[in-house]
C-alpha cells in the first residue's frame, strides 16, 4: 500500500471534497467550485491544491484549470476518507431472497454477478467454486533461451498444464531434472491446494538448507501448481457491456482490449486468484491491478467462503470514477450472502 506524507485536515478535507465531486460530475474540479464546498478563498483553495498536485495526489489535464485525481489521490480518499454507509436492509433482503432458492452454484453464482451488474450499472465477475479433488501428479521443466523455462504440469485426471516461467538465472537441463525429481517426491499425489500449501511450508522451512537452485525452482513449481489449480475454476461475468456507457471508458480501443481479456480469461482469472485470501474487500485502483486492459478500470473484490475457507471471489469492475461508498458494502454483503447460500444449501462441489 502506499504511503503519503501527513496531510492537513484542511488539505484531507479539500482532496475527499475534490474526489467527490470528480466522481459525481465527471468534470475536472476547479478551486471556484471547491471554494463553494469549503468556505475557503479560492486562493487558499489554490495553494492547497498545488501542495496537493506536488504530492501527486491530484493532477491537471491538458490546459484545463481543473483538477482531478490520480491513482494515488484515488487510494488515499479510499483508504483514508471514504465514508462507507451500510447496504439498505431492503437490498439485502432482496439478494438474499433471490440467492437462496438457487439449486446449483451455477445458479447461483449466475444470479449473484446479474443482481450486482444491475445494481451497480458495471460488469460483475465471480469465479466458480475451486474443486480442490484435482490431485497433483508430476511436473517437468524444460530450459528455453533467454532465462525462459517451461513448467509441465500432470494433474490427476491426465491433463496437461503448460507455463513459460522467466526464471531469475539460465539453469542446465540437468539442473531442471534434479529439481524435478525434488518436486514430484515432495508433492505427488496430493491435491492441488495442498500441494501448493506444502511446496511453500518446505521452501520456508529448510531455506538454509537447500540450494539457491531448488529455491528458484520451487518458485518456478509454485507458479506451475496456481496454473494447474485454476485450470477448474472459470468466473462469469454480467454487465460488461454496461462499461461502454461510461465516458471514462469511451475508448474503442480500450473495450475491445478489456472485452478480448474477459474471453482469453487466464489473466483475469490469475488476478481474481490474489484477491481470494485477502480478508474483507479488497480495491485495486487502476495500473495497481497490474493488468494493462484494466488500467482505466477499478476493481472491488471480496471473497465468499464455505465452511471459513474462501473457495471464490466476486467482484465488480467499472471505471475508476465510480461511487465507492456504494460498490463496496454491496461487493462485501453479497459475497457474505453466496457463502451462506452455499453453506446452506452444501451446493460447493466436491
């Protein structure tokens, strides 16, 4: 997370001010109007706001007088002074109704991410419940050119998972087989999660004792075992042509990049994969996604869990202008309420 110098209460005051109004009319925010709002001069107004600027909290476009925030202005409003009200118990009633007569985590899942694009007026994403039966079977590591290896991952079920890994240093054939060998005694036969959980306990554990090249390769085998474990788990998404309403988004180029990344999906479906252990709601902001096609978007993400493990997430994407007090306690409750559905009605896959 980012970290920024002590703001004043008055200088906290004007930038939570200046988002809000940025969000609201989607027009960069002058220091008449914000004087308006605070009762200050604009020309206290205006030295605030150019502190602000030198922080990179707020910027300026083109000649435009006005000013509008950065990611980072964006982060500090939503960690710092974003006021988050309650859902309306009506809403919560209504998902709740609509959730709990689903007879398939299809359904269900296919319900939730409709009620959440509807409300919101942005596109929902929700991954399937993870089956954890997949067993790990063995894994290879071929040397490519340029520090590039290739991970063969054999699940239980005879399928095949390939990933090209940018390894920290060239490594021999004969390297890449003795780590291997590594691995597969380690690992075989357990399921994919435990696998994983057990690669990353031992890498831990003897780290003075092993060689810098089976700690590299365990690296290497851990991003293998994510591809193999999420190669069950595809996500829905509802509302995505709802972003082509929002000028933010206006761009062509930018909705085809966006639109061909929801059909590809292996990327999405690895970011959706971080936010499944972060607890509560997790906000990526922009560039902070990583993801180039959803670096004009936000995402609000929360993880639903069956039986206190998080097994999926849900989440919504939209413009990074959008009403965050109110995507956020929807994101958190519904995927409160897909848990509970979940649990009670067992409908979690095994």
């Amino acid at each position: 997370m980012a970290s920024f110098p002590e703001l004043s209460e008055r200088a906290q005051h004007l930038l939570k001010a200046l988002v809000e109004r940025y969000i609201g009319e989607g027009q960069p925010v002058g220091s008449r109007a914000l004087a308006k709002d605070a009762g200050l001069s604009p020309a206290t107004i205006r030295n605030v706001m150019a502190d602000l600027e030198e922080l990179g909290l707020i910027t300026s476009p083109h000649t435009s007088a006005g000013r509008l925030p950065t990611v980072s202005g964006y982060r500090l409003f939503v960690d710092s002074l974003l006021t988050v009200k309650p859902l309306q118990q009506g809403i919560v009633d209504h998902l709740w109704c609509d959730l709990e007569t689903r007879d398939s985590p299809r359904e269900l899942l296919e319900a939730a991410s409709k009620l959440v694009s509807e409300l919101t007026h942005m596109a929902c994403i929700v991954t399937m419940p993870r089956r954890e039966s997949l067993a790990f079977q063995h894994i290879e590591f071929l040397p490519l050119s340029e520090q590039r290896v290739l991970a063969i991952l054999v699940t239980s079920d005879q399928e095949i998972h390939n990933k090209i890994i940018h390894a920290p240093r060239s490594f021999s054939a004969a390297e890449l087989q003795v780590a291997a060998n590594f691995f597969n005694a380690m690992c075989g036969g357990k399921d994919m999660a435990t696998a994983r959980e057990h690669l990353r306990s031992e890498l831990q554990k003897e780290r003075e004792r092993l060689s810098d090249e089976l700690l590299h390769a365990g690296e290497m085998a851990d991003q293998a075992l994510q591809v193999g474990s999420r190669s069950k788990k595809p996500f829905l998404v509802r509302g995505e042509t709802n972003l082509m309403d929002f000028v933010d988004l206006a761009d062509l180029e930018r909705l085809r990049t966006l639109f061909d990344a929801f059909r590809q999906k292996e990327s999405i479906v690895g970011l959706l994969d971080s936010c499944l252990d972060s607890p509560g709601v997790k906000i990526l902001i922009g560039e902070e996604s990583g993801f180039r096609p959803l670096e004009p978007c936000s995402l609000v993400t929360a993880s639903y869990s069956v039986d206190d493990r998080a097994v999926g997430v849900l989440g919504v994407i939209g413009p990074t202008r959008m009403k965050y007090e109110r995507v956020i306690p929807l994101v958190d409750i519904t995927a409160k309420l897909v848990g509970a559905a979940l649990n009670q009605r067992g409908l979690v896959p095994t």
